[in-house]
C-alpha cells in the first residue's frame, strides 16, 4: 500500500472514531445520578416508573400523571423518575385515545376499576420501581432488583 492509501485509511479510521466516541457520551449527569439509584435526601422518596420495549403498541405514549399533574408521555423501552415527598401518591398511566380528566377523577376517589392505577405511600430515604406493561394497562410495585435491572434497560424519557 503506497502513502497516499495509507493516508485515505488513517483519515477514515479518524473520522469513525470521532463518530463513535461521541455516541457514548450521550447519558446526561442527571442521568447518571438517577441511574447510580442513590438514597433519597430526608423527606423524599424516589419513583421510577419504566416500559419496556414491546413492539405492539410501540408508536404510543401514554400520559404519565402523578397527583393529578400529567408529568410526561411514557414511551416505549423508557423510564421516569420523580422525587416525591414522605407520603400517599396516585400514579396513573392514561392510555391513547382515553379521556384524561375521567380516568384521573375517578382513580383519586378510589372508584377507578383500572389496573392503570397504583398507589404509592412513599417513606423517607427509599426508592420504589414501578413497571408498565402497555398491551395489559398494568402498573406494578415490583422489588428493588427486578426495578433496577428494568430501568438500567430502558432509556430516560423527558
């Protein structure tokens, strides 16, 4: 190979280089924290609710609402989290094409048959995992170790 190939080759490994260091440094430091799943300060507990990925029903993204506040779309292979205070807390998933202000009424007075519904009573200082299964519309409290292996497979939906 005379010089000028081997220039061509070294200019193409350095620009697939470039390219594919920069994908790794796409987890933002708030990310990271979160992800490092640290204790919650005094007062607070910490939620994470996530989807996996599951091919029917993946083009839709329900609303998350937490205590009556629609905080995001929850797509799909993604995960939430929201530090909420010592207490009782209503998570609701909302799915597509569902009247948003009916399913959050009727869940807070606790008339809400759904299973897209939980309640939360959060205590100080711990983390809870919440999993979304789209095709079944179920929230499930799950344990520590299945909920960290979940969200460390999903990516963070803002």
């Amino acid at each position: 190979m005379n010089i000028l190939g081997k220039s061509v080759l070294l200019g193409i490994l350095s620009v697939l280089m470039i390219f594919t260091t920069g994908c790794a440094s796409r987890v933002s430091e708030s990310e990271r924290l979160e992800r490092s799943f640290a204790t919650p300060e005094d007062g607070f507990g910490g939620v994470y609710i996530y989807r996996h990925y599951n091919f029917f029903g993946g083009g839709r993204s329900p609303a998350l609402v937490i205590d009556k506040k629609v905080v995001v779309d929850i797509e799909n292979d993604s995960y939430y989290y929201q530090k909420l205070s010592e207490g009782p807390h209503t998570i609701i998933v909302v799915p597509y094409g569902v009247k948003l202000g009916e399913i959050v009424h009727n869940a807070l007075k606790g008339e809400n048959e759904s299973s897209a519904s939980i309640r939360i009573d959060v205590k100080s200082g711990q983390n809870y995992y919440v999993h979304y299964t789209y095709l079944s519309g179920k929230l499930e409290l799950v344990s520590e170790e299945e909920g960290k292996k979940g969200v460390m497979d999903c990516d963070r939906v803002e």
